[in-house]
C-alpha cells in the first residue's frame, strides 16, 4: 500500500493487548453484548479481530453475537459469513456455538423501530443550509435485545461522509431507509469531490446528532488497515474519541499526495467489489488527482452487475452529475436518494444548462458489464481483455497512472491541500 508516513504495524499480541486493556474499563460482564462489523467489502483482519473478541467476550458477558452492518448490501450466506470471520463449520458448531451471526435485512420494514425525529431547523442548522426537511430516525430493533453494543470497522478516506467508521456503523450501517437516502443525499449535494478525507462534515454531523438517539451503551474499536489485512492503528473506547484516533492515522496512512494531475487513471479493484456499487470506489478516490478532460477507467473484469441491490433502478437513472438531478428535481425526488447519489459520485463533477449536461472527467468502465448497458448508463466502455496493464506503467511522467487495489487509497493533488 502507498503510504505518506511509514507506521509500525500492530502485531497480534498488540492487538490482544489494545483490545483486553480497551474492553476492560467497559461494564460487560454478565451482559449481553451485540457487536456490529463491517461486510466483505471492507479490508482488515477481521478473523483476527472476530477471535481476539470472542477470547476476551465469551468468560465474561451472558450473551455474544455479531450483527454484519450492510447498509443496503446484499445478505451474506452462510460460506461468505464463515470466510469473512474466518470460521470453519465445526468453528461455528464447536468452540463458537453460543455466537449468533446476523445479516441486517434492511429490505425488510418489521426490522425497524422509530428512535425519532430530526426536525426540519436542525437538519437545516447541521446541513449548513442545504437541506431544510426533518427526518425520521429508525435502527434495526435487534441491538435492543442487548445492554451493550460494540462497533467494530476500518476508517478509511469515504466518498459520502468523509472517513467512515465509528457510528456510520449505525446510520447507513443498520439505518431504515430515511436517514439513509438523506445523508446520502447531502454528501451528494456537497459532492465526493469537496467531501472525501475530511474528518468534520455536515454528513458527519447529521450521523452523530441521530447516534444520540440511541439509548444504549456502546463502545466503539476503529483500526486503521495497512494492505488487506495489516494493522496501522487499533483504538478502543468511546465511540467518537476513538474514531477520532483512527482518522488521525488513516490521514497518513490512506491519502497520498500528488504534484501534478493525471490525464489518464486505471483503477483496478480488487475482488472484494463485486458490483459497480462498491467498485465504483475506484472512481471517488482517485476522480481528485484526474485533470479536467480526463479519464478514469474502471478496471475489473470480474464485475458483471452494476448493483445487485439497485441495478434495476440505476438502468432508469443512469449516471449524471449532480446538477442534473437538482435542476430536474422534479422528475427525480421519488427515487431513492441514495440511488441518486451514488450516480452522481461515480459520473462527478459536471454541469447541466439549457438540456446539456457536461462531465468534467469520462468515467469508463473496462468489466464484465456489457458495452450497450455501459452506454445505456452513460458510461464509457473498454474491453478488459484488450487493456494490457503492462502498456501503462510506470508512465505517470505522461500523466498516466495505474492504480493497483484501488478503492482504499484517496489520492489528493498537494495544490488542494488544505
């Protein structure tokens, strides 16, 4: 991984270490204790972090379970879930039997219960104006089952909020779909662009004013993750401070600094993205270092659906700047604001006068998705077998740049550093 400031990685008797001495000043024993994670579309050790919770958890609280925070992911089946906390079958009927693991069905309206509203001159005041529209709060009622809720997930530089981790977990992590589509739509309206690798956002700030509606303790782990599985930081405690914690490191760890803008970016995703949903990360982190008339193409062969949850609708959508939904509101407030905002992250910044809409960058798409879909979308497409990465490297003094396991990494040009 690209790094800024070289760190020491934190080895697993660091990590035992952080955790026992973290948890220890948290009043868990005899409790029942739910612990939200992150998906398979997030790096880090989860294994590792899933054994070291279960080893300190299981002497001490009456009650251990997991609960995966997808937002509006697809369920995990049972392999997925067993590979993503590095479980066996007879792990999960043996040492681990008295831990239940959860997908968060978010499709499902009886998961939620109503926490609140946020009305109108709040959203207003945190939104710094953007937004004038109260909104309703609901989270998965099955965290209330327990007394203690342990949120556990990398920080990383986030398209929509700004670093992700800490209470996102809860809200989009396990959020009914109101908050969701509002949060989303603001970080939208502020665009990727202003918004990705900086710690306090008006999205941030609507996150932590629902947090507060949840009435129940909670700790928070953030670790910092170096490559797939390597730890930079691990920070234990309070919600907020240590998310705050991690957002220091990750700021060294997970943006790189570049003198001059490329005319040409090769995003390519890791495996981990297996729709354009998630692979469009590829785009959000590097769209800042991309000159005007640029271009960045999506390199990932083994992407073969645009959304496994909204597919259907992004066919209806497609992808624009954000200028085009605002300016033809209208026709678009019915659709799901999330839907909305993720088209327009990954078509960027642009402007829409008199019926034409004008992309700074192109956006292209070199998957499994066909050409007349791609079209279809407003996308570009490149057959992935005719790209030859070796044809581009090593070639950034041409402005062309390839982007290995992107996604994780924002790239930031040093003349926009604040």
């Amino acid at each position: 991984m690209p790094k800024n400031e070289k760190t020491k990685l934190i080895t697993e008797p660091g990590a035992r270490k952080i955790i026992a001495q973290g948890l220890g000043k948290a009043d868990l024993d005899g409790q029942r204790v739910l612990i939200l994670t992150p998906d398979h579309t997030r790096s880090g050790p989860m294994p590792l972090i899933f054994r070291l919770l279960a080893e300190n958890l299981l002497p001490r609280v009456a009650k251990l379970d997991f609960l995966i925070a997808l937002g509006t992911h697809p369920a995990m089946k049972t392999q997925a879930i067993n590979c993503l906390y590095g479980l066996t079958p007879a792990l999960r009927q043996g040492k681990y039997k008295k831990i239940g693991i959860f997908n968060h069905h978010w499709e499902r309206p009886e998961t939620f219960c109503k926490l609140g509203v946020i009305p109108a001159a709040e959203i207003e005041q945190l939104s710094s104006g953007r937004m004038k529209q109260s909104v309703t709060v609901a989270l998965n009622k099955l965290i209330f089952n327990y007394d203690h809720v342990i949120i556990y997930g990398p920080v990383f530089p986030h398209e929509v909020v700004g670093f992700s981790g800490g209470h996102k977990y809860f809200f989009p992590g396990i959020a009914g779909p109101d908050i969701i589509g509002l949060t989303h739509w603001l970080g939208a309206l502020l665009t990727s662009f202003s918004i990705i690798g900086k710690r306090d956002t008006p999205v941030r700030a609507v996150i932590e004013r629902a947090a507060e509606m949840v009435a129940l303790p909670r700790t928070g782990i953030c670790s910092v993750v170096e490559g797939e599985t390597g730890l930079s930081g691990l920070f234990v405690g309070e919600v907020k401070e240590a998310w705050r914690n991690a957002v220091d490191i990750s700021r060294k760890t997970h943006i790189q600094w570049i003198d001059r803008p490329y005319r040409l970016v090769i995003s390519v995703m890791p495996e981990m993205y297996d729709d354009l949903w998630t692979g469009a990360k590829g785009m959000y982190k590097l769209e800042p270092v991309v000159a005007d008339g640029g271009e960045v193409i999506i390199y990932a062969p083994h992407i073969k659906e645009v959304s496994f949850t909204h597919g259907k609708l992004l066919d209806r959508v497609g992808y624009h700047c954000r200028d085009y939904f605002v300016k033809q509101w209208d026709q678009f407030y019915r659709y799901p604001w999330g839907v909305l905002a993720h088209s327009t992250h990954l078509r960027g910044m642009g402007t829409f006068e008199k019926g034409v809409e004008k992309s700074r960058i192109k956006v292209t798409l070199a998957t499994g998705i066909p050409r007349a879909r791609c079209e279809k979308l407003g996308l570009g497409y490149r057959e992935p077998r005719l790209i030859h990465l070796a044809d581009y490297e090593g070639r950034e003094d041409e402005g062309i740049k390839v982007a290995h396991r992107a996604g994780e990494i924002l790239y930031r040009l040093k003349s926009n550093r604040d």
